[in-house]
C-alpha cells in the first residue's frame, strides 16, 4: 500500500510527495546470512576501559545480489555487566547531527551513553555498528566535499541553482568505495544490514535503540521484518512518512521555536551573555555581520563565516539543552564583535570529512529533493516565514540541498499500517530543534501498538535530555516493561 503525503503540504508541493511503500524484503534477500562473530581485540585504546571487543559481519554491496561484491560492517561489543540475557544493537548517535562513525563517537562518549542504561548494561550486550559507507565500515571518500562555504544551499536565483546543481554534481561524482556501494547507502539495504547482525549474533528478535537517523532505520526495520522485532526503542526518529521538503519545513518551525525558548531563557537567567538584551536582533546583526565578510573563524589562515555557518552552528547548539545554551550566548556574543572562533569550532565538527559527504549519499538514496528552481524557491520562501531568525536553514534543510539534482535510488515510505510483533517504544521531546515533535507522535500513530512517551522539555531527543524518559528507556530494554500509554516526561 502507498502513503500520499501530498495533504502535508501546500498545493504547489503535491509533485514533491514520495509513495513508493517500503516492501518487505522476499525470497533469498530476506535472509540474513548467520555465523558467529570473531571478536577481537579493538585497534583503539579507548575500547579497553568498556571492556569492548571488536568484530565484523560480511554483507552483499546489493542485496539482490547476494553472490555479488560485500563488505565488512564495523560492530564493537560492550558486555554486560552482570550474567548476559542478550543483545541490545545501537546507534551511539551522533550529537553534530550528521551521522558518521557511531563506533568512534561510542568511544568518545560511552561513558555517558552507559550511565543512562544501568539496567540494560547490567543484563544486555550492547552492539554498536557502523552503518554501510561510514566509519569502519567500508567507508565513502569524495573527493569533493559535501558542504563548501561558497555555495548556498539556499539556490534562489538562476546563478545560485546552477551552482548547488554544479557542486551537488561534482560531489557525487567524486565518491569512491567499494565497487557499487554509493548506488546501495540508503535505510533499504541498511534494514537487511541490521537483519544479517541480528542473525550473526544469534538472537531470534532484534533489540534495538536508535535515535534520530537510528529510529528511522528501526522503523523501517520493524516494517520489513514485524515477526522479528523485540524491544525496539525509537528516539528523536526522522519521520520516513514526511518527504524532504516536508521535513525541512517543520523543522524550520521546530528550530525557530527553540531559538524563542533560547531568547526567554536570556532574558531571565543573568548568566546569559546577552542578558538584558534584544537576543534575536543580535542574532541578526551577526548573522549580516558575517556576509558581510565581517566574523572571522580566528584560524592561523582565517577565513569569514558565512551567515549559514552562523545559523546551522546555532541550530547545533539550540540541540543541546541546557548544557550547549550558554556557550551559544556567549558565541553570539564574541561574534558581534568578529570573533567567530566558537562557531568556527562547532561549523568544522559539523561537517567533518568523510562521514559528513558519506551522510550525504545515504539521505539521497531516499529522499528525493524539490526538481526545478520555482520549487526550490517556493520552499525557502516557506521556511524561511516560519525562521525569522534562524532562517529555516536546519540540518534537513542542508540535507535536503544536497540532494537537489541527484537521482534516488529507492525513495519510500512505510506501509500505511505497520503491525511488529513487539509493542515499540517512541520518544521525544516537545522542543526538538532537529527532530520536530510532530516526527515523533505521528511516527507512533503508524506503528500499531506502540507506546509514545512525550518530554515536555528542549533538547534534541529524550534519551540525552530527560531522566524519567532514561528510565522509561532503560527498564524496557532490560525487562520488557512498557509504560503506561501516552506517558508525559515533566523532566
């Protein structure tokens, strides 16, 4: 059965729906190919202090040929703490936003990661991996990185569409991997990826926590798989239902929304920078201020900040409530002045090389973006009336950029219905910057007997910002136990 989502939109939109439905996988592509894991010794030292071992699990390039060309995925094994009652697989997430390794990034963070999962740490191995094309994962190398200061995504004259269609173009061409890898990067060959884990580490149902791109991944997973879904906890999820444009239209809304809560909280916390004054008006300035060629990023070779690195900089740091709030005053503040050191440091994470193009290739084998100039167009006019300050230029909208020009090899939605054979566990927070809250309730909607647990907080998902929703989490996991329905998370 097909989704329209053409009623989500304005009129003008319609052509921009998606509705080729999400199959699940038959005959020999269906089946995961089984076999235990060789588990070693890790190459980064940093493993040692969670007691990691390393592994690999062989995957075809495509999986309609299963004889074809495979790669190795890069999965690193935490053991539980206590007596093993089996698997959790998890993405780490990646707080800049973009995917990449989560392997590296569980190395950086686990600590952290592990403190908000006692119980399943205690009872459950956890699995990271890394998604086909990133990290240790037979990774993508372009040649051309995805994201150059000198190009606008935000194409609305002939001259800036020729060029993000140029550049666009001449990114793609320049990736390189394993020989048909880029033609296979998106959520329908990364499902049948997480089935072969699932098989290889012996567990008859997949246990999965997956946060943003990783709730997706889950939902299309429970989609194509519903006789094999276990606890499956969906986190801050992309909403595979919405098109591109649809995306970055509410997340233009959603991180808008969170700037306001930003601007409140300076005018009454006296710690803020810019306390006591117009928090949007500054904002503003600095963001013409550096158009203007007027905010340098203080390198040893320095170069200006454009005003998009300002707003996508800002949006990363709008994520991150409360702990990311106050260097975002403080930033704004050094960049009135020119100094636009703090958002140069957060711009570079953001879009750091190979994994943040690799990400790139992967959101366009599904999504496809707005074709011609008058749409395009239109859809910066939209966003940008709901952004008066952020300006509508979030991480789905740069995603959605990137792919204008480019062919999809898959797009899809889910099934209008899709009924797992387990109860999936959807959370999220009211004031999302990235994933809208409107992402998550109608996600639960499309799942048939999930639970949906709301944070009435900010912050970019409930599992890094809430520790009634840690809990909620945390106890599914370890044991089953599901909340009561439609749960409201005050802290």
């Amino acid at each position: 059965m097909t989704v329209v989502l053409g009623s989500r939109l304005p009129a003008t939109f319609a052509g921009l729906t998606l509705v080729a439905a999400l199959a699940a996988p038959t005959g020999t592509t269906a089946a995961a190919p089984a076999g235990a894991i060789a588990w070693t010794t890790c190459e980064q030292p940093a493993a040692a202090k969670y007691q990691a071992r390393c592994g690999t699990v062989r995957v075809p390039v495509d999986w309609a040929k299963p004889s074809g060309p495979s790669i190795a995925l890069a999965l690193l094994r935490v053991p539980a703490t206590g007596d093993s009652t089996g698997t959790v697989v998890s993405d780490s997430e990646e707080l800049a936003g973009y995917g990449g390794s989560q392997i590296s990034f569980f190395l950086q963070h686990g600590g952290n990661y592990l403190s908000r999962l006692p119980r399943t740490h205690a009872t459950k191995d956890i699995v990271i991996f890394d998604p086909r094309g990133l990290g240790g994962s037979a990774g993508v190398h372009c040649a051309v990185p995805g994201h150059d200061p000198a190009v606008s995504s935000f194409a609305t004259s002939v001259g800036t569409y020729d060029r993000l269609l140029a550049h666009n173009a001449a990114t793609f061409a320049g990736c390189q991997g394993t020989a048909g890898l880029t033609a296979h990067m998106g959520v329908h060959d990364q499902v049948r990826d997480l089935d072969a884990i699932r098989s290889a580490l012996g567990e008859s149902r997949l246990n999965w926590l997956g946060q943003a791109d990783g709730g997706e991944r889950g939902a299309a997973y429970a989609a194509a798989y519903p006789g094999r879904t276990g606890a499956i906890v969906l986190d801050a999820a992309v909403d595979p239902n919405r098109s591109a444009a649809v995306r970055a239209i509410d997340a233009a809304s959603a991180e808008e929304t969170a700037f306001t809560h930003f601007a409140t909280w300076c005018d009454t916390d006296t710690t803020c920078a810019l306390h006591g004054q117009d928090v949007g008006k500054v904002f503003d300035q600095v963001v013409a201020k550096a158009d203007a060629g007027g905010v340098s990023n203080q390198a040893p070779s320095p170069r200006p900040l454009t005003g998009a690195e300002i707003r996508i900089t800002a949006g990363q740091y709008l994520a991150g409530y409360p702990f990311a709030w106050p260097g975002l005053a403080a930033g704004i503040a050094s960049a009135a002045n020119g100094n636009g050191q703090t958002f140069a440091t957060y711009s570079a994470l953001t879009y750091t090389d190979p994994d943040y193009t690799a990400s790139r290739i992967q959101t366009c084998a599904d999504s496809p973006a707005p074709a011609g100039l008058p749409r395009l167009r239109l859809l910066a006019q939209l966003v940008r009336r709901s952004a008066p300050h952020t300006g509508g230029l979030s991480i789905a909208w740069e995603a959605m950029a990137g792919c204008v020009g480019q062919p999809t090899a898959h797009p899809y939605t889910l099934p209008a219905r899709v009924r797992p054979s387990s109860s999936i566990l959807v959370t999220g927070t009211t004031g999302d910057p990235i994933s809208p809250y409107a992402w998550t309730r109608s996600l639960a909607s499309d799942l048939a007997g999930s639970r949906l647990v709301t944070a009435t907080i900010d912050g970019h998902g409930a599992f890094d910002n809430s520790p009634c929703a840690d809990g909620v989490i945390d106890g599914y996991l370890a044991n089953g136990t599901l909340p009561a329905a439609n749960l409201v998370c005050r802290t």
